[in-house]
C-alpha cells in the first residue's frame, strides 16, 4: 500500500511540475506583454532613449569614452559607486 502512494505521489509531482512550467511561461509571457509593452510604447512616442548612443565628441570616429591614465588601488577598485 505504501509502495502504491508512492508511486502516485512521483506521478503526480511530475503533473503538477509540467502544470507550474506551462503556467509560470504563460504569466511572464502575460506580464512582459502588459507591463513593459506599454512602458516600451511610450518612452518611443516620447522620443526617449534609453541608451546613450551619441559619440562623446560630436567629431568623434568611435563610440568609445576616453578613460583617464589614473590607476586605481585595489580599495578604489573594489567601490563602484
């Protein structure tokens, strides 16, 4: 008898673990269409850019921002912000 719950619990874990996948895709599929599309259409009706993708220099041949010849320690180096 033991043997048999057992065997019905594995099955169903399996159940309900193809039931959790096929639910959590559909609600993320659902949240990125109603929560980020609208932001997305916005922000482009807007004109706003989130990436900076203009040159530093207006005469500039590359994207690339010019770093400073300072060298940083290793105390510098470890705070981001």
């Amino acid at each position: 008898m033991l043997e048999l719950f057992k065997r019905m619990w594995l099955r169903w874990q399996g159940v309900a673990g193809g039931i959790l996948r096929a639910q959590n895709a559909l609600l993320m599929t659902v949240a990125y269409f109603v929560g980020l599309g609208p932001v997305a259409l916005v922000q482009r009706c807007a004109g706003h850019q989130n990436l900076d993708r203009a040159p530093a220099q207006p005469d500039a041949a590359t994207y690339w921002i010019a770093r400073s010849g300072h060298r940083q320690t290793m105390n510098e180096a470890s705070r981001q912000f």
